[in-house]
C-alpha cells in the first residue's frame, strides 16, 4: 500500500465532500421529505460528488504538486 501525506486543510476537504454526500442521501431517503428537502438533498449530493473528482484526481497523481496549486487552477 502506498502512503500519502495530506495535510490538514486537504483532510477537512475530503471530510467536507463526505458529508454534503452523506447529507444528500440522508435528505434523499427521508421518508417525510418535501420538495424543498428534497432539493436541497439533490444540491448537496451533486456538490458532493463534483467536488470529489478534482480531489481524487489530485490524490491519486503520481506527480507530487501542491493541493492549493491545483485548487486555484
């Protein structure tokens, strides 16, 4: 297994993306959700998965760059 060092605020983005899925799917699988709920639970998970596309991309690099680097860009 390889490792890779990440430092805090990377930690609080991959933490950050897990909970507005993990929130969008609660919203989602409430039985009593209404349409606002509903959207907002939509909101959340398509944010959620977006944003984890340029992080695991960035991660699994086999170039060492800067994580603000690659935000910026």
């Amino acid at each position: 297994m390889r490792e890779r060092s990440l430092t805090i605020p990377q930690i609080g983005m991959i933490a950050g993306t897990r909970v507005a899925l993990g929130a969008g799917i609660g919203l989602l699988l409430a039985e009593r959700a209404g349409a606002k709920r509903r959207g907002a639970g939509w909101a959340l998970l398509a944010v959620g998965a977006l944003t984890t596309i340029p992080i695991a991309v960035n991660l699994f690099r086999k170039k060492q760059t800067s994580f603000q680097q690659t935000m910026i860009a």
